[in-house]
C-alpha cells in the first residue's frame, strides 16, 4: 500500500506567478488535509477536505488560496500570485474513510521557493 | 484556542540513555493525541497514537503516556540510539475529523 502521494518534490516560482501542489492520499482514504510549515515555525492546519467537499478551511489565508478534492485524481493546493512570505514545505496528510481514530499519514511534503 | 507546548526544544544526550520529552496542551478537549518523527527535509513518520480514552501506548523502544485531565503527555525512548536523532512532534486534535495543532518540536541529537 503505497503512502501518501505528493508532488512535486521542490518547486521553484517567480514572484507574481502560480503554485500547483499536488497529492495523491494512501488508497482507502478519502479525508485530506493540507499544513503549511514555514521557516522556524510550527506545522499549521490549513485546510480538511474530503472528496469534492471543503470541510473546514478555518487555517487558510483568505486570499490567493483555494484547495480542491475532485472526484478523481489528486487534491490542488493553489496558491496565486505568490509572494516571498508563500516560501515553506507543504505538507498533506491522509486519513481513512472513517476517521474514527483520525490517525493521519503524512506525505514527503513539497518544498515551494519563491524568488 | 489550542496551543501545544514542547519541553525542551532542543536536547542532545550520549547513545544509550533513556530519555523523556514533554508535550502540553492548554485545552484537554481533545480527541487523540499523536507523536512523530521528521527528519531534515523530510516528511513526517507518526509514532503513535494515543485516543482520549487512553493512558498509554508502546511500540518497540518508544512509550507515550496522556494526562488529558493535567493537559500532558510525554515520550519515552528507551536505549537510545543515533538512528533515533530527529526532531520529535507532539500533535493533538479536537474531533474525530479535525485538523492536527503542533507543538514546534524537540530537536533530538543522540551521540554516537
């Protein structure tokens, strides 16, 4: 049973331009959740998803930011318009379809760089 | 507002020692709490879970214990070992289905 699924590795944007993170939850999971860990900060909750529902977006930035768990194939973390300060490892997590325990499993993370 | 506390923030120790590390919490409202590992630029391992209900739980050398009442669990890691450097995340959860609330980590160096 392959883990959780993210891609890419390492991302590299420009000021001003978009970020596509990806990922992929371990099969059987159908609960995502994305953290965002910056630069000598603690993992902060960003957004639950489950398939093609927002559940709770309580830790996203209100601008610039949109998550989405389509029916099929990965959840997108998008950020627009990126600014130094979006400069972190991204990280999603997966849980299974009944989360009654809610022990979630991490991904390798992406690690997005703003120039 | 959840926040978790983790003592010490740094801890370094010869190969060998036993050792504890500490996580606090400010709300006992949670619904399970759980450690992990992370290695320099890597993901995150969990170690274990522990639900509310729960005291204890123990996997190989590791033993977490959980004071919901007092707001408090610790690590304990047995032996240690250089393998076992990393830095160490306490996260606890409110519900069934909710977002994770990290400590900032105990950054482990075992001496060879």
């Amino acid at each position: 049973n392959a883990g959780v699924m993210q891609n890419p590795r390492h991302l590299v944007r420009r000021r001003g331009q978009e970020a596509r993170l990806r990922c992929s939850p371990m099969k059987g999971h159908s609960h995502v959740y994305w953290y965002r860990q910056l630069p000598e900060e603690g993992l902060k909750f960003m957004v639950y998803l489950q398939k093609e529902n927002i559940i709770d977006e309580s830790g996203m930035p209100k601008e610039r930011f949109s998550a989405e768990f389509p029916k099929e194939g990965p959840s997108i973390l998008r950020i627009q318009q990126v600014v130094r300060g979006d400069s972190a490892a991204y990280f999603c997590a997966s849980s299974p379809t009944q989360p009654s325990y809610n022990e979630q499993f991490f991904g390798p993370g992406t690690r997005l760089t703003v120039l | 507002k959840q926040e978790v506390t983790q003592i010490p923030a740094a801890l370094s120790v010869p190969e060998g020692e036993n050792l504890v590390l500490n996580c606090s919490f400010t709300d006992s409202a949670i619904y399970n709490l759980q450690w992990f590992r992370q290695d320099p630029g890597k993901g995150l391992t969990s170690l274990l879970l522990i639900q509310s209900s729960q005291r204890e739980q123990t996997s190989g050398r590791l033993n977490a214990s959980l004071d919901k009442s007092s707001g408090r669990s610790t690590l304990y890691i047995a032996a240690s070992q250089p393998g076992d450097s990393a830095t160490y995340l306490c996260a606890v959860v409110r519900g069934g289905a909710d977002g994770l609330t990290f400590g900032k980590g105990t950054h482990l160096i075992i001496q060879p």
